[in-house]
C-alpha cells in the first residue's frame, strides 16, 4: 500500500471525525480502532490499520479526539479504545470552527 499524502490525510482525518460525530449524535457505543477500520473499509477508504493508528493520532496531538489506549509487552502491538470527539472535534464537525489538518 503506498503512502498516502498530505491531501488524503486531510480527508481521512475528515471522515474518521464523521463517522465518530455519528455516532456520538446517535449516542452508540464508543469504538475502538479495529472496528473504525472495519467500518472505514466498509466506506470504500482504502487504507492500512497502520495507517488509520497514526492518523487517530495525529487528531489525538490536535485535540480533536480522545481515547485509551494499550500497548501488549509481548508483541509491541497498539490498541486504541473508547474513541471519542472532544469539543473542539464536534465544533469542527458543526462547522463552528475550521483546521487546515481536516477536509470533510
């Protein structure tokens, strides 16, 4: 898979603040990063869990989500969990405020 680039990022960043604005405005559980991949492959976004790891972080160092996460000693794998928007993350999905980091 290659890399993706500055523009795809801004839009997958857009999506993934979406997908979890939905689900927030439809008070459903909060996910974790394997089923937000699942649900993102399912939209026809074609990328790596990699790939969607480092761009939930990128919105976790711009404040505009919220999550636990765990790492396994053994393996060195991440898990990323309870995925939530923060304010600033649901004013940018109301469209009160704007982040060049993020298309929709």
């Amino acid at each position: 898979m290659a890399p993706l680039d500055a523009q795809q990022n801004k839009r997958l960043r857009g999506a993934i603040l979406e997908i979890l604005n939905t689900r927030h405005q439809a008070q459903q559980s909060r996910l974790d990063h394997v089923a937000l991949w699942h649900v993102m492959l399912d939209l026809r976004f074609d990328l790596g869990e990699n790939d969607l790891l480092t761009l939930l972080q990128d919105l976790y160092d711009r404040r505009l989500i919220a999550y636990e996460e765990s790492r396994d000693r053994r393996t060195n794998r991440v898990s990323v969990f309870k995925l939530q928007l923060t304010p600033a993350g649901r004013d940018l999905c109301e469209g009160t405020s704007t982040n060049p980091a993020v298309k929709f």
